[in-house]
C-alpha cells in the first residue's frame, strides 16, 4: 500500500507555493506574471483555499477597517487588472461569478466547457450580437441592442461565469480630453485562447480543472473542491479522481494532487 503523504510536508510545500508569508510576497508585476502561470488558477482575494493573488502580496490595504475594495492592497490593487494582459494569462470570471487568472494550461483544460456553455446560449441576443460584430464595448453593446447598463448586466453574469463570454478591461479616449476605462465582451471563441488538440468532453475538462485546482493549492479540504468553480460537480467526481490516482486523500479530509 502507498504511504498516505505527509500532511506537514505537503502544508509546508503549500506556504511556499501559494506564497503565504511575508517573505515569500511577490515584489513586481512581473514575478506575479510568473507566478500565475505556475500555479495555472490563482484567486484574486482569499476565499478558499487556492492561491490568492492579493494575499500573495502581503501588502497593507489600501483603507484598513474598511469592507470591499479598501481592502485591497494599498498599490499593488492594479495587478489584478494589469496581468490579464501578460502573456499567458486570462482573467475570467468562472470562480461562481469572481474573476480568476489562470495560464494558458488551465485555458486550454476549460476551453471544451466554455465552448460548450457558448454553443448552449445560442439564443441569446448577446451571444448573436457579439458572433455578428465581434468583440465590442458596453456602452455600444447598450446602443445597438437597445439595452439599460443592469438589462445588458443580466444577460452577461451567467455568460461570464460560464466562459462562454470574456471581458476585459480597456482604456479609450474621453470626449473631455484625457482617457477613461471601461469593458470589451467577447466570446471565448474571439478570446486569445490556446484549443487543446485532443476532442476533450465537457465532463473530462470539468475533471482535469478539479485536478488543476488541487494541484494549484497543494492542499485543499475536499469538501471546499466541488464548489470553485460555476459547474455543478457530480457525485462521486472526487472518488473517481482519488480511484484514478489523480488525486490522493490525505489525513482529516485533504486532497493533494
């Protein structure tokens, strides 16, 4: 029988990988672009146990005692926007709705869902409109299908949890002078995504990207697995990962990839 892996080795490897202490904060934008594409899904605020990009920087926040955005890190707030455009790295929104980074590994291991979630929402007004004029601003989107910014809201959330629809952020000129930010949409087959070279089923993907999870934070409660990401985990996904010897369970209810 294989020895269970030892749980203080395997905590002591993922406070080195996920970069939980202070000496081990990531310094630059850089590092952190690194960083994300070792890991392949990092988080941006801690919220489970995967790698957190915030948390990584062990920086003070921008508005201590405060809620929401002031907690984020003082100066280094705008990575979490500036490393989806380096490359090898995406930031989509499929942690249930909040934004994840991930490598162009984990890009390729999503694309049979993502695909499958876009040819799902077929019918929707935004997914024809954006087939037919490619990737587009909001405030055009809003223009040319005659939507208010919370109706076209609507129709984006579920599209981006899924993958099916990806945003990012861009800067154009404002009409006073100067510039301002705001979204482009684009559907995932417009986005800069790496298309693995096998035919993968949805139902696989959805395994290897458990297995990328789990293998991005070392260590992780098994019961925390089936709820990263927005597709329903079946029963039984984890056992057949741990039957497989994909995963391996680990004293007082861990995984370890």
């Amino acid at each position: 029988m294989t020895p269970s892996p030892d749980l203080e080795i395997l905590e002591a490897e993922r406070s080195r990988a996920c970069r939980l202490t202070p000496d081990r904060a990531l310094r630059d934008v850089q590092a952190a672009a690194a960083w994300v594409r070792e890991r392949g899904i990092v988080t941006i605020v801690p919220d489970c146990s995967l790698p957190s990009l915030f948390l990584a920087c062990h920086e003070p926040p921008y508005k201590p005692g405060s809620r929401g955005f002031g907690l984020w890190p003082r100066t280094k707030y705008p990575w979490a926007v500036e490393l989806t455009g380096h490359a090898g790295n995406h930031g989509l929104k499929i942690h249930r709705g909040k934004r994840v980074l991930v490598s162009d590994g984990v890009a390729a291991i999503l694309d049979p869902l993502c695909r499958a979630a876009l040819e799902a929402a077929a019918a929707s007004p935004l997914v024809a409109h954006l087939r037919a004029a490619g990737p587009s601003l909001v405030e055009d989107l809003q223009v040319e299908l005659g939507l208010s910014a919370g109706e076209l809201r609507r129709l984006r959330t579920p599209l981006e949890r899924t993958g099916a629809i990806v945003s990012r952020s861009v800067t154009v000129p404002a009409r006073t002078g100067g510039h301002r930010h705001t979204s482009e949409l684009r559907l995932w087959t417009h986005a800069e995504t790496p298309v693995p070279g096998t035919n993968v089923s949805p139902e696989a993907a959805l395994a290897d990207l458990l297995v990328a999870g789990v293998r991005a934070a070392v260590l992780a409660p098994e019961d925390e697995t089936g709820r990263w990401f927005s597709w329903p985990v079946p029963h039984g996904s984890i056992q057949k990962l741990v039957d497989a010897g994909r995963l391996t369970r680990v004293s007082g209810g861990w995984l370890t990839a």
